[in-house]
C-alpha cells in the first residue's frame, strides 16, 4: 500500500532539470548566433559557393556518365559525350558559383545564376540539386535587399517552363519544386524587408518618444522647481524673517513665547533647507549649487537694483510708480524684476552713460513695465549671457503676459511688457 501511495504522489522537477534546460537554450542560443555570424561572412559565402559548385558539378557528371551508358547502344561517337558532359558541367558550375558574390552584388548574382538555370532546364533539361538551393536561396536574398520587382521577374520563368513539360525524371521533378518555391522564395524575401522595416521604425518611434517623454519630464521638473523657488521658498523665507523679527521687537514677551517663535524660525530655515535638497533632485541637470540660490527678488528690490546700476555706470536710472501698486503674485514680481534687472543691463552695454527710466504702472488687472534709456538705438537682439530680448519675452510670456522692444518715438530704446497682476491669472 505504501509502495502504491509513493508512486501516485508527484514530484516536483529537480533543480537539475532544470538547469539542463536552461543550458540547452543556451547551447541553442550560441549556436544561431555563430550560425547568423558565418552566413555574414564573405569568405564562408565563397567556400559554400565552392562547396555547391563541386556538388553540382558531380551532380552533371554523373547524369552525363548515366545518359552515355544508356544510349551507348544508339552509336552516339565518344566525343560529342565529353563535349556535352563538359557543357554541363559549365553550365551546373554556373549556377552555382554566382553565389559568392551575393552579398556584394545580389541583382548581379541573382540574374546570373536565373540565366544558367533557365538556358540548363531549356536546352539540356538538366538542373542539379544544388543549382535549385542555389537558385532560391539568391531569389530570397534579392527579395529582401535588391529590386522586389526584378526578383518576382527572374521567379516567373521557372513557371513557364514546368508548364512547358520540356524534361522528365528527375529534372521535371526539381524544376516543379524550382516553379512552386521560386516565387515563395521572393516572397519571402519581401516579408522579411518589410518585417526589418517595420522593426526599425518601431524602433525609431520608440525613441522619439522616449525622447519626448524625458523633455517633458524634465521640463515639467524645471517648471516645479521654479515655482518651489521663486513662490514656495520665498514665503517659507519670510516666515522665517517675520518670526524673528516678531521676538526681537514684541516688548514684554514671555519666554515661552519667544521660544516658540525661535522655533517656528528655526523650522522654516530647515523647510528652506530641505527645499534646496529636493531642487537638487528636480533640477539634476544644472549645474551644481543652482538650487541654492536665495529666494528671487520682487518689486521691493528695485530701488536697490536701479541704486547698483546708478553705481556702475555712473548714469541717471529712476524709478517712476504710477498709481497705487498691490502685492502681486511672486512670479510675477520675479518676472518683472528679471526684465528690468536685464533691460539695464542692456542699456548699461550697449547704451553707456545713458539715462534710464523704470516706470511701474499698475491698472487693475495688469501690471506694465516700462524701460527707456536716451541712448544711440536698439542693441543687439543677444545680450550678454545669452537672453537678451528673447529671454525677456519668454518670462513674459512664462506668467502670462508680453513684451515689446524697439525704438523709442523720441529716441532711444523702449522695452514695455504687460504682465497679469493678479494672482488666479497666473498659473
């Protein structure tokens, strides 16, 4: 009974098994791969050419040696037999031996050994075994990387002749195989193009759109960083300030209460910290210590911006507010600063001791920028660090406003953007 139960119960495959197998896919694996690397080489086409040509002409010899011995008794003289076994042997030898320069010229070889077969089977109803492998394997290779149309061209004649039923025996029985499998051989040729083309445009569509898909990322990452440091990391920033100048200047404040507001301090110069570090991550392609910066400027360092630049160039810069002007969203105002911070440099460049205006005009909805300086004309559309005027326009553009550049009516160049003031329009 215990014997019975013990051959009933399965057995899982032993490990061995399966290392076996896996040790037979890959003998089999090394072995296509050796086998793709020989058919690639030109010298083992020339061998195998070699190879078939030798066959074929042993194949010819010995029906002509057969055909003499059966018709010995019609008187036929011994040298017309040398000669017609010599033609046969040239000609079995001519389609064969085309094949070495299949991978060099396969129309060539192709419409080579097509001939020899053709004039073989219709003058001397011969065609040797390997003449056949031969003959398909070039309508193959001229399907798949010669003319289409020349291959189907050299395929039809086969047809014709195994309809005419010009032989018998043997030769009928390899030109029927010739006709059936020659446009089969073509054919697949064909399909074999169009399987490697349609692989390599897979291939190239797969590509675009990894591409496209990385751009995308990492522009979107670059947009996210922006908004973390121009928006997120400055009022993290001034939750840090606002905590430490409410402990310096609240008199009477209890201890507790100033602890409290050290470590709300303290907790948002971490935040900051860990911002930079997470920047790092969402900007890996800058250089390093771009996300360290400081939080970007607004509006309220303009007054500094124009001081430094009356400071290096020794020229006249006013700043000229019209209306009253609201806190606006940080994009925004980092925008604007941005375009005035590279409007006078432009001027300071290509327009020296020139006077510049900054006029801030604030209409509701919209926010307009205004820089004009009293120098020569326009600068170069590039300024230095590779912005210039387009750069300007794209942080318009960027917060969902424009710009406009050129000469001033009465002189000089005028740079007027129109950015959107409130803050649910920027987004």
């Amino acid at each position: 009974m215990a014997r019975s139960l013990a051959r009933a119960t399965p057995t899982a495959p032993a490990s061995g098994d399966n290392d076996h197998v896996g040790l037979a896919g890959d003998r089999r694996s090394r072995w296509a791969e050796r086998a793709r690397r020989t058919a690639a080489d030109p010298h083992a086409l020339a061998v195998a050419a070699g190879l078939l040509g030798a066959a074929a002409g042993a194949e010819a010899l010995w029906r002509a040696v057969s055909t003499h011995a059966s018709a010995a008794s019609g008187g036929i003289p011994s040298a017309d037999w040398q000669l017609a076994a010599v033609v046969l042997v040239l000609l079995s030898l001519a389609t064969t031996v085309p094949l070495g320069l299949l991978w060099a010229q396969p129309a060539a070889a192709a419409v080579a050994v097509s001939a020899a077969s053709v004039l073989s089977i219709g003058l001397f109803h011969m065609l040797t075994v390997a003449g056949l492998v031969v003959q398909l394997t070039v309508l193959y290779r001229l399907g798949r990387c010669g003319s289409q149309l020349l291959a189907a061209g050299l395929a039809a004649p086969f047809l014709a002749l195994a309809l005419a039923g010009l032989t018998g025996g043997e030769t009928a029985i390899l030109t029927m195989l010739l006709a059936s499998l020659a446009p089969a051989a073509a054919w697949a040729g064909f399909a074999r193009r169009a399987r490697t083309e349609a692989q390599a445009h897979r291939a190239a569509q797969q590509v675009i759109t990894d591409t496209l898909l990385q751009n995308t990322a990492r522009g979107e990452r670059a947009r996210i960083s922006r908004e973390l440091h121009d928006v997120v990391a400055h009022h993290v920033s001034m939750i840090a300030v606002q905590a430490e100048t409410a402990r310096l200047t609240t008199p009477g404040m209890p201890a507790a209460g100033a602890q409290r507001l050290s470590a709300i301090g303290d907790t948002a110069r971490t935040a900051l910290t860990e911002m930079r570090r997470l920047l790092r991550v969402l900007r890996e392609d800058t250089p390093a210590g771009a996300a360290d910066r400081l939080p970007q400027p607004g509006l309220g360092q303009l007054n500094d911006l124009l001081d430094d630049a009356r400071d290096a160039s020794g020229a006249n810069a006013r700043l000229i507010v019209r209306g009253w002007l609201p806190a606006v969203d940080p994009g925004v105002e980092l925008a604007a600063y941005r375009i005035v911070q590279e409007a006078l440099t432009n001027a300071r460049r290509h327009a020296p001791g020139a006077a510049v205006d900054v006029e801030l005009h604030y209409t509701g909805d919209a926010l307009r920028v205004r820089i004009r300086d009293n120098g020569p004309g326009p600068p170069p559309a590039a300024a230095p660090g590779g912005h210039g005027l387009a750069g300007m326009r794209e942080r318009a553009t960027a917060v969902g406003g424009e710009l406009h550049a050129g000469p001033a009516a009465d002189g000089g160049f005028l740079i007027e953007a129109t950015l959107p003031a409130k803050a649910e329009a920027v987004r």
